[in-house]
C-alpha cells in the first residue's frame, strides 16, 4: 500500500479563496497604478511644461500673456490628443462647444467640468484670461 502522501489527489476544479483574495488584490493594485499614472499625466507637475506650440491658425488675436497663460496650464491637457479636452486649433471640436456660449465656456472654466479642474489649474487667471485663452485655443471670438 502506498502512503497517504503520494496518492493523487484530483485537481479542484474551484479556484481556492486564497488565489481569488490573491487575484483581487493584483487587480486593485493594477487599477490603482493605472489611475495614478493617469492622474499623474494631467496633474501640474514641479517641473516646468514644455515649450507651448502655437494652435494651428488661430483666428482670434492673442497677447503673449495669453500664449504664456496657455502654456502653463492649458496646454497640458489640450495639445495631447486622448484627455476629452478639445485640442486647441481643433475647430470641429471647439465648434461644439461654441455654440454653449460665452457664459457658459467661462463657468465651465472657472468652476471645471468632466475632467477639467476649477480654474483649469490656473488660479490667478481673471475671467478676461479665461476668454483670451478659449478665444485663443478654439480660434473664434467667444459670444
């Protein structure tokens, strides 16, 4: 007779507890590094943003504090294409929200909407800096 030991034992068609605790925990820890790293790509970093590109023919006139403005804070989100922030120089995407009006884009602005944050990340903007920069990035004069 052989030892209790080396009998066969039929595999468990049944994940144990242990791997489904296992599994989850992988699984939170992937979606937590999955959304910090996705935080972390619009966030305001410490270092300093990257030299702006200008938006493609903008229509509107735009001061050098307002093209400053824009790259230090807009352009994080509206230059890289996969955030929902309309891109700037992106007429079809601006014209969509356009047509909110000026009202409307400024509260979007100052108090945030979907993704974007209160004052855009830029807290010492004024309300005629937030329609400069719309202005600027949508290419159209705001009404």
């Amino acid at each position: 007779m052989m030892p209790r030991c080396c009998l066969a034992q039929p595999a468990s068609s049944q994940p144990s507890k242990e791997n489904i605790m296992y599994s989850t925990h992988i699984r939170n820890a992937f979606v937590a590094i999955a959304l910090t790293m996705t935080l972390a790509a619009c966030g305001g970093g410490t270092s300093a943003p990257a030299p702006a590109a200008a938006p493609a023919a903008p229509a509107a006139p735009a001061t050098p504090a307002t093209i400053k403005l824009y790259g230090q804070t807009c352009h994080n989100c509206h230059s890289i294409p996969g955030t929902g922030a309309p891109q700037a120089g992106d007429t079809k995407a601006w014209s969509g929200r356009l047509y909110k009006g000026r009202e409307a884009l400024l509260n979007n602005s100052i108090n945030g909407y979907r993704s974007m944050p209160p004052m855009g990340g830029c807290t010492q903007c004024t309300e005629e800096d937030f329609a400069a920069l719309i202005e600027y990035m949508s290419g159209s004069q705001l009404k």
